[in-house]
C-alpha cells in the first residue's frame, strides 16, 4: 500500500450546524493548508462503533461538502454494552494496541482533501 504523508491540520467547521449533537466535534482535515476545500475532490473517513453521532456529522459535512464518504470497520467487530466497549478501547489505547481494520474501498491518493471523524 503506498503511504501518502500530507500534513495534518485540525479545524473547527464553524459553518455547519451541528446542534442536537452531545459529544465533542473534532474534524481533521488533511491537505495543504489554506486548502479551499469546494474546490477540490474530498473525502470523508469516519469511525462509529454505534453509528451514532460521529455517523451523523460525517454524513452531514460529505452532504454540505459534496465529499465521498467511507466508514471504517474494524475486523473483529466490539460487541458489549458502550460501557464495555468504551472501558476496552481504554485499556487498547493505554497499551498501544491498534486493532486491525477492513481495507476502504476508495483510493486515498485521488483526494485532495481528507477529513477524519472518530
């Protein structure tokens, strides 16, 4: 797989209403800085273990955008109560464990600008 080393910036989009949402918005956008972002090809990744709010903002800014919009999956799906999976992931971050994730069905380098929603 050919790596793509872009310099990552983080941004608030302050003109997208995400009201009603109940969890902070972090959105990275990954291109070159100053990047007009309606000019060129985007493309949304997102992660969601419960398809809940992180699915919604990331359908809502490819919608406003006009971005393509892929999830990540993990191989072995979490399973428990979002308690459970919540104190896993934890434990997985504090000792570096990266789980290992289904291939994306888009190629990364035919993006000029990516964002990334977790």
């Amino acid at each position: 797989m050919n790596m793509i080393r872009r310099r990552v910036m983080s941004t608030r989009i302050m003109d997208y209403d995400f009201s009603g949402m109940n969890s902070e918005i972090r959105i990275s956008i990954i291109g070159k800085k100053g990047i007009d972002i309606k000019m060129k090809k985007m493309l949304v990744v997102y992660y969601s273990w419960s398809n809940g709010n992180t699915k919604k903002i990331a359908e809502q800014l490819a919608n406003k955008t006009g971005a393509d919009i892929v999830r990540i999956e993990t191989a072995e799906p979490y399973s428990g109560s979002h308690e459970d999976v919540v104190e896993q992931g934890k434990r997985e971050v504090e000792a570096g464990f990266m789980p290992q994730i289904n291939p994306i069905s888009v190629n990364l380098a035919d993006y000029d600008v990516i964002a990334i929603g977790a």
